[in-house]
C-alpha cells in the first residue's frame, strides 16, 4: 500500500471517527434496544393472543360494534386480523393526541385488553427509536444529523478494512489481525477489540449503515432507488381517493364483504390489516402479510369505501409485492436487511451483535487515540 495514501486513511479513520463516534454509539445502542420489540412485546402482553377454536371468526361489523361500545366517542381508524392464535385488535387514532387499542377475541367479541396512549406519555419503544432516527431531536435537525454521521461512519468503516489488511499474507500477519491476545496489556487489549472485532463486524455494519441511509437522507434514498431501478425517479407515497360524488360514509357491511373477498383471493394469509377512511374521500387501505414477522412481502392494496372497486396508488410500496419491480422489491426490502429480519430471528440476532460492535468501536477507538496522544514522544 502506498505510505501516502495510508497516511490519508489513517488521518480520515480518526478525525472523521472523532467527529461522529458520540452520534454512532447512541444510534447503534438504540438499534440494539429496538430491534427485539416485537419479541418482546407478544412475551409481555398474553392479551395479543387467544386460544384457536373450530369455529370461524367474527367479521369486521360485529368486531367493531363491540369495540365501539367500549370506547366512547372515536371513530376506529383500524382493523387487524391475525392468525388462528391471534387477538383481533381495532385502533382509535386520533392527530396530535394519541391511540386507543382494543384487543378482542375473534371468535365470541370478548374484549381482551383496552390499551389507551397519549402521544405524550412516555413510552419506551417510542423513546429508543426517537433516539435512534432523530437524537431526541426535532426530526428536521436530527434526522440530518443522524444521516450525516452515519455517512461519516460508512467512510471510517471502509477506511478501517483498508488499514486493516495486511501488506504481505503471512500466517503470522493473519494470526495478528484475526485473534485478540486476551493476556496481553489494558492497551493491546483494546486495539485487538476495535482492529480484530471491528474487522469481523465491518461487512454487516456497512449494510447497516447503507440500509439506515436510505432512511436518513432523501438525496442518498432517491440516487439509490435511481441506480437500482435503471434510472428511474422515486415516486412519492400517495393515496388515491373514492368517489366523492357519494355522499353517505361508508357502512361496515362494506368492509364485511371486502374482508370475505379478500380472505377468499387470500386464504394463506398470515395477517389483514384494514385502515379505514376517517373521510368522504378516503378509501379502504388493506396490507396484507404473507409470512410473519416479515413485511417486506407485504400487498399494499387500496378500495374505494363506496364501491369497494380497486385503486391505484403510488410509491414503491404500493400494490402487490410479486406485481413490483426489482428496484420497488429492493426497496421494500430495505428495513428488513436494516434490522436482520429477512433472515428471521438469526438475522437479527446477527444484527444485534453487529450493532453492538458498532457501539463498541467509538469507545475503543478514543481510548486508542487518547492514550497515544497522552503518550510521551521521544
């Protein structure tokens, strides 16, 4: 390797790992706090699940006029259906206030659980992710800090493999780069976490990074989807809207027969989540989950509340997943190669462990450059 250009990545490895390591261990710690919720909200609230039964379960109409006798004056703005061993539940939202949920029995209507939250009760998933979008920050200052940073990160990631390889493939430069000597001096110790676990951890951490800057920067999300899709533009998310020549709201008979048919086209369905218009020109917008626990597969289909007739919406997340393009598949994939879940449970413990180096590394990296600054020269 060229002294020079070592000497260029050994000065941009440090300064830029200065500069964004406070913002990388706070962003990878919170990765490592959220990415288990699911897991560990179904082991925490029993009232998620029922006990199957051999008879079919309720439809929407009869969900609802339960739900709506115990919450008083909210319109639901949701509905979820789930599989045999799963509580219906029906969501009140309401703008710049907070959700009430209701968890029922799909089979009789029981009422299970009624959880009601204020958008500003704390609430400590909530919290995590907030942290690790945004720093706790207004989300236009935070969401560019964080995006910036992680850029940084991804530079001193790359910078790092370079400095890492070794000039001549020997076994015993292999040996050094590849062990840590867990015997050795506080000093070797900590340059073998940060060279030898950070090496090992470099590769996913790079995804990571890639995939939380499709999140973090629209610039860097829209030349991505511009790559990947042959030079195409990344169209915005939008909703289509009814036929707002019908006057009445749509009744819930309507949704009876759009949850059948839906439930006929799709008996191998793991999830149906229905979002209900809240106006006259709102429509019916129905995800459903083909495996679960994994979303990227998800179709995203939308109805007119009068004549439940199919609409088109847009974005790479709208319509059927098998109907979307490779740069749209790519795209919907991206939170789930974010977090690990595409590989299941192992991929995200895969990512757990990867983040949580990715915290380390700020830590070990200062601790190696303050104690060669404080170092006395000869």
């Amino acid at each position: 390797m060229n002294k020079t250009f070592r000497k260029v990545c050994v000065k941009l490895h440090l300064w830029l790992g200065l500069l964004s390591g406070i913002v990388v261990f706070i962003v990878c710690i919170t990765g490592c706090l959220y990415v288990f919720k699911e897991e560990i909200n179904e082991a925490t609230q029993p009232w998620r699940f029922v006990t199957p039964q051999e008879n079919s379960v309720l439809p929407p109409s009869r969900i609802l006029a339960v739900s709506d006798s115990v919450v008083v004056n909210k319109a639901p703005t949701a509905i979820t259906y789930g599989e045999a061993s799963d509580a219906v539940f029906v969501d009140y939202y309401q703008p710049e206030i907070g959700m009430t949920t209701v968890f029922l029995d799909p089979y009789n209507g029981m009422v299970l659980k009624m959880v009601s939250k204020r958008f500003d009760d704390f609430d400590f998933f909530r919290f995590i992710l907030d942290g690790h979008r945004t720093l706790w920050l207004p989300r236009a200052i935070g969401s560019p800090i964080v995006g910036y940073s992680v850029l940084i990160f991804l530079i001193t990631l790359i910078t790092g493999i370079i400095l890492w390889w070794p000039k001549h493939w020997t076994r015993n430069a292999l040996v050094a780069r590849l062990t840590i000597k867990r015997k050795s001096s506080f000093s070797r110790l900590n340059f073998d976490l940060h060279n030898v676990v950070g090496f090992y951890a470099a590769f996913l951490l790079i995804i990571l990074s890639f995939t939380g800057l499709v999140f973090s920067l629209n610039w860097f999300s829209k030349a991505v989807y511009f790559i990947t899709s042959g030079g195409k533009e990344l169209k915005p998310y939008t909703l289509p809207i009814s036929d707002t020549l019908r006057i009445s709201r749509w009744k819930n008979d309507s949704l009876d027969k759009l949850y059948f048919q839906l439930r006929e086209e799709e008996p191998a369905a793991k999830t149906f989540y229905f979002a209900l218009p809240v106006t006259n020109d709102g429509v019916f917008r129905v995800s459903i989950v083909h495996k679960r626990g994994s979303y990227y597969r998800t179709d995203n289909l939308f109805f007119d509340q009068y004549t439940l007739a199919s609409l088109q919406g847009t974005g790479p997340y709208a319509g059927k997943y098998t109907e979307a393009s490779p740069a749209d598949k790519f795209r919907r994939m991206n939170l789930e190669i974010h977090d690990g879940r595409i590989f299941g449970l192992f991929g995200k413990i895969l990512m757990f462990c990867a983040s949580l180096v990715g915290a380390s590394l700020p830590v070990t990296g200062f601790i190696v450059w303050f104690r060669k600054k404080r170092k006395p020269r000869r």
